[in-house]
C-alpha cells in the first residue's frame, strides 16, 4: 500500500495541482525528459528519501519509470501554499 504521502503527491498529479520551476524544465530538457515522463514518474514510482531539513518545507524525491516504460525518472518536489506541488527538479537516474 502506497504511503499517505506518495497518495498525496498523486493525487496532486491527478489533479492538476502541480507547478515546475525553470530549473526543472531546463533539466527535463537536459535528460529529454517531457511533462509526461515527469507525471508517470510520480504515479509509478516510490518516494526514495524525504527531506525535512529544509526551513520551506519538506521535500520529496520520488523515483519512478518515464513514459517509454524503461527510463528511470527522479524528481524532487514539495508542497506549497493550497496543496500544490511544486516540482523543483527532474532529472533521469543513471
């Protein structure tokens, strides 16, 4: 069963409830990567480390598989004001 915290990261992504920053589309852009990969990633993956060290909130890294079902995709987000995802990163895993 998936964590309350990966459910909410989805839920986010099924909703609609998500921003990126400029960083992480220049690393999507970087790795090839597009908003698809980045949205499977989120909803086949697992969160790999939780973050809490950081003064503006939790961060999430979440690993996952991108749209061409082989591709390991990490992204890094947390939660901002309304319960959006900020996604701050994304970026292929070698």
């Amino acid at each position: 069963m998936a964590s309350r915290e990966l459910e909410r990261l989805r839920n986010a992504i099924l909703d609609g409830r998500y921003s990126l920053t400029e960083h992480a589309y220049d690393e999507m852009e970087d790795d090839d990567l597009d908003i698809l990969d980045v949205e499977a990633a989120i909803l086949t993956g697992a969160i790999d480390q939780t973050l809490t060290k950081d003064p503006r909130g939790t961060r999430y890294v979440v690993v996952g598989i991108g749209t061409d079902q082989f591709t390991r995709v990490a992204i890094v987000g947390r939660f901002v004001e309304h319960d959006r995802l900020l996604i701050i990163t994304v970026y292929e895993v070698q």
